[in-house]
C-alpha cells in the first residue's frame, strides 16, 4: 500500500506544483507565505522571532492556513473536473487513495512551514547577528516542528472530511474559510480588549509553564488528529462516493 500512496502523492504534488500560479496553493501561494513568514515578520521581531516562546504560537497557525488553501480541491476538484470516477475505478485500494490525499496536504502545509522557519532563522542571524549564531531554545524548537506537524495533520483531517462531501471546490473553500475565521478570532480579539483583560492575560501567560501547555497542546493534537482521520477512513467509500 505504501508504494500505492507514494504514486497518489506524487500525483498530487505534480498537479499542485504545475497548475496555473494563484494565491492558493502552487509557486506563487508557497513564495508568498516564505516571503511574509520568513522574511518580513523576522525583520519585523527582530532577535525575539527565534528566542521568544510565543513565536510557537505563530508557528503553530501558519500550517493550518497553509492546508486549508490547497486541500479543499484534494475530492471536491476530482469531483468538479469528473476524473474522480476514473480515480475510483483504478486498482488503487480505499486506504492508499485517501492516505496519499492526506500526506499531499500534510506535506505541502509542513514543509513550507519548516522551510518558513529556517529562512526566518536565516534572516534573523543576517540582520541581527550577535557575534555567533542565535539558536532556538530547544523546547521551543522541538515544539514548533510537532506542533506544526500535528496542526498541519488537523487542518488536512478536516480538509478532506469537507472536501469528501461538498459538491464543488468553492463550497468546501467557504466552509473551510469559516472554519478559518473561528480560529483567528482569538488573534484578533486579544488586542481588542480592554487594556486590565490585556494585563491580566499576559500575567497569566508569564506565570503557566510553557513545557506543559506545549506538551498537553500536543497531546490533544495527537487525540483529535487520530479521530479526524478515523472519521475520514470511515467516510471514505468508494460505492458511496460514486453514488454522490
């Protein structure tokens, strides 16, 4: 099964990568997110993009809106363009066709992220350097590999439950881009609120060990991508699936 997913990812990334240049998804969505997430914002934060443990949190959004501009086409394009019967129709078994869709969002969404990282690193050490390389803290570093890893995982989980039940491209990008928007309502509402809220949360922030909350954010990522895709695994029929 394993060489029958790689030829799905293959497949997947070929067309991801050779389709015409827009915003979501392909060259131009990857340059845009390495040029704002990996060179503006480090300029921007300066040392603080590699040693503060918030950047964790920023890491930790990116890939989710990384998969979400790509893997809303992964069933919903295959059913628009009428080629997902011919995909169905191969020798391809239910898990492969499904894991490989899986691994395209995952990869594409974390290995820009990871790339996103390392340039951002990159630039740090050229525009601030302090006389030997600034390193991130271990814990942090750790953190921003599995945590984009497990985030990128959710979104792809999601994505593709979405994507296996809307009947066109642009319905499973609303109902994904609405899903967006609850999860950045936080990052807007925060410097929205009264200045005492603002004090009292950043308070709190200070005094909570950052290794437990990385640990339990991660532990309930585990938890919630595991079901994610048993539900998917669970969707994905090829009889109903042809019937829709």
């Amino acid at each position: 099964m394993i060489t029958d997913v790689f030829t799905i990812l293959w497949k997947e990334m070929r067309e991801l990568f050779t389709r015409q240049p827009n915003l979501r998804g392909g060259w131009m969505g990857m340059l845009i997110f390495l040029g704002v997430f990996g060179i503006l914002m480090p300029l921007q934060s300066g040392i603080a993009w590699v040693t503060a443990p918030t950047t964790l949190l920023i890491w930790a959004w990116v890939p989710f809106i990384i998969v979400n501009s790509v893997v809303a086409d992964s069933f919903a394009g295959e059913r628009e363009r009428h080629t997902l019967e011919t995909l169905l129709a191969s020798r391809l078994s239910d898990r492969a066709i499904l894991f490989g869709k899986l691994a395209t969002a995952i990869g594409y969404g974390w290995g820009i992220t990871l790339a996103g990282v390392v340039l951002g690193w990159i630039t740090v050490n050229v525009v601030d350097w302090q006389g030997q390389l600034t390193l991130f803290p271990l814990l942090n570093g750790l953190g921003i590999i599995l945590v984009s890893f497990l985030v990128a995982t959710l979104a792809a989980g999601i994505g593709v439950l979405v994507s296996l039940r809307a009947s066109s491209v642009r319905q499973a990008q609303q109902t994904l881009s609405t899903m967006m928007f609850l999860v950045i309502i936080p990052l807007i509402a925060l410097p929205l609120l009264p200045e005492g809220i603002r004090i009292r949360v950043s308070q709190f922030l200070v005094g909570v060990n950052v290794e437990t909350i990385i640990t339990a954010g991660i532990l309930i990522l585990l938890v919630v991508d595991l079901a994610l895709i048993g539900a998917a695994m669970a969707r994905f029929r090829r009889a109903r699936l042809i019937l829709d």
